[in-house]
C-alpha cells in the first residue's frame, strides 16, 4: 500500500494526514500542559519516531518537522539522547522506478542527521523497501545505505490490517509474512547485519513467530507490542483482546531473535488524550500490557518507544516517558537503563 493510501486510512483514527482526518486528536496532546519530567537525569534513546514533510506543499494533513521534534523533547524535560526514525511513506521520491521511490524518505532524514550529528535525531534509519523484489534487492539496500549517510539499520515491511472499520484496507496484502520473496529478503537483512520490524495487529502476531523460526539469523523488532486492539469487535474489550494477546506475546517470546518495543498504546485500544490524562493514569492503563511484555521477554529484549507523534492522540510526549517511569519504579537500575536506552542502542547499534 501506498504512503497516501496508509494516511487516508488511518486518518479517520486522527492518527493519518488525509483530509477528513478527526480534527483534534492530532493536536490534543500538544495543547496540554507538560508535566514536569520524573528522574530526567535517566538516559533515554528513543527507537521509534515518525517526521512528516510532504512535497507538496498543497498536501492535506499536519506537517512534523525536526524542529518540531526537538521542540516537543526540550518541552518534554527528558533526556533523549538518541533517536530511530521509522518509514512513514511520506518524503518519497515523485519520480523513478516505483520501488526506488523510497529512497527520497531515507535521503531526507539521512541528510537530517548528518546535519544535526551528535544531537541524537535520527541516531538510527528504518526504511522501506518492498523486500518482496526478487530481482535487484541487494543493490536497492545499498543505494538505501548510501542515501542514509551510514544511519540505515533495517528496514519495515508492515501488514496491519484488520477486517472491520476503520482498520480495514490500511495494507492490501494481509499474508504477507507468508511470502516466500518476502522471507528471502529478510534472510537477507540478516546476511547484511540489519533487522526486519513489521507493524501488525495482535491477531496477526502467530504469523510474526512463524517468519522469525523460518529466518532465524534475522533480528525481527515487533512494534508496539503488537498492537493490541480497542477497536471495532475489540472496542470496550481490552480484557479478551489480553486473554488473545499474552499467550501470542509467550510465542514470540520463545523466539530468541525477536526483540519488542514497548509504546505505541493508547490510540490503537480507543483511548484518546482528555483533561483527565496524566502519566499516573496511563501507567494504571499500560501496567499489565508493559509487565507482562518484560516478565515474558526480559529487559534485554525490550525497548521503550514514544511512537511520536502518531501517539499524540493519547498523551503528551513527556507522559509517555514518565508512564514508563512509573511503571518501572521498582526494577533494577540496570534492568531499567536497557529498557530505556541500552537495548536499543545494542539493536540499533547507537
């Protein structure tokens, strides 16, 4: 699925670009008053962060810009001391070959970073690359290398998709993780020292566990703890949608080279920035989900994320980490420095 076509999707989440998009959710969060950073002195590298700048200037939807990033991070009090820019199908390259116009997204962000070395934006790469291509992948990672500025360090095929309004029709081939060309590819990255991540919803989490057994050489990240649903059938459920999604995660868990990142909650469960949100009551809401994912896959493979700003419906940036925070209170300092920053700097290599 095309970069417009994921947006036009999400949009009626509040979480896509495209006109028609629920008006506030995109802006809620960034409305609040900040709350005051706990602990800013602990290190956090964030590994999953979204920009938005789209080439046509007449483009419906909300632009995200570096500065934007920075603005939200000082605001924040945190300490970021790095970050991982994951593809969003948004700088894209209007002319060439259509699987090399990805390239555009990955030289955007490549030339950021080297213009802002040392800060942390964009530490490390994750771009698109239809690894479904039989012919000429290996040179289309390269130029992808090259236009990264040697910030590429994997790259996401995603296959989030569900059969029920408003998630239907967000990725147009559901079996992706199935495809043989597909697992060839990821073989590929792992040939090549870069990890595979993939979006999904948590009904699709079996499939996940089955690509990591059959390309075992290969880091596979699992984004959002698999996406665990609110929506649709789900909506007021999230006790059956944790009955579905705890013995999936123990699947995944059993697969030594599958690593999960922790966030992305909120948006994707119906719940939605409002007066009474604070960091106290998401860390009550994400608890089971987050003690759960560190119980099954231990502190050494699980990462911390903001999903920024694609979270922004739910809370602000600086809630986010202080939820963790909360949440974390009573582990170790060493098991929380890899949650918040050593993990993904081992997976990343930041």
């Amino acid at each position: 699925m095309s970069g417009i076509d994921r947006r036009a999707a999400l949009g009626t989440l509040g979480l896509g670009l495209a006109a028609g998009a629920l008006p506030l959710p995109g802006r809620a969060a960034g409305a609040m008053a900040e709350e005051p950073a706990l602990e800013p002195e602990l290190e956090i590298v964030d590994p999953h962060f979204h920009l938005r700048d789209f080439p046509d200037p007449e483009a419906a939807g909300e632009r995200y810009l570096a500065q934007d990033f920075a603005d939200d991070i000082a605001r924040s009090g945190h300490r970021i001391a790095g970050s991982v820019f994951i593809e969003c199908g948004i700088m894209y390259d209007a002319a060439g070959a259509h699987a090399a116009r990805s390239l555009g997204e990955t030289r955007y962000v490549g030339e950021l970073a080297e213009a802002h070395r040392g800060s942390g934006l964009a530490s490390g790469i994750v771009a698109k690359v239809d690894l479904t291509r039989t012919d000429g992948l290996e040179a289309l990672l390269a130029r992808h290398d090259e236009a990264a500025g040697g910030h590429l360090r994997g790259v996401r095929n995603s296959i989030a998709t569900a059969s029920f309004a408003p998630l239907a029709g967000i990725h147009n081939n559901p079996k992706l993780l199935q495809d043989k060309a597909l697992r060839e590819g990821v073989t590929l990255l792992g040939r090549k020292g870069l990890i595979f991540e993939s979006w999904l919803f948590h009904p699709q989490m079996d499939e996940l566990a089955d690509l990591a057994t059959a390309c075992a050489d290969t880091t596979i990240v699992l984004e959002h703890l698999g996406c665990p649903l609110g929506l649709g059938p789900y909506a007021g459920k999230l006790d059956t949608t944790f009955a579905e999604w705890r013995p999936a995660m123990a699947r995944l868990a059993q697969c030594p080279n599958i690593v999960t990142k922790i966030g992305g909650l909120g948006p994707f469960m119906g719940q939605m920035a409002g007066p009474e949100t604070t960091s106290i009551s998401l860390a009550h809401d994400w608890k089971p989900w987050i003690e759960t994912a560190i119980e099954l896959f231990g502190p050494q493979r699980c990462m911390f994320e903001s999903n920024w700003p694609a979270n922004r419906p739910a809370s602000t940036y600086g809630q986010i980490w202080n939820a963790f925070k909360l949440v974390t209170r009573d582990l170790s300092r060493n098991e929380r420095a890899a949650l918040f920053s050593s993990t993904a700097r081992s997976i990343y290599g930041i």
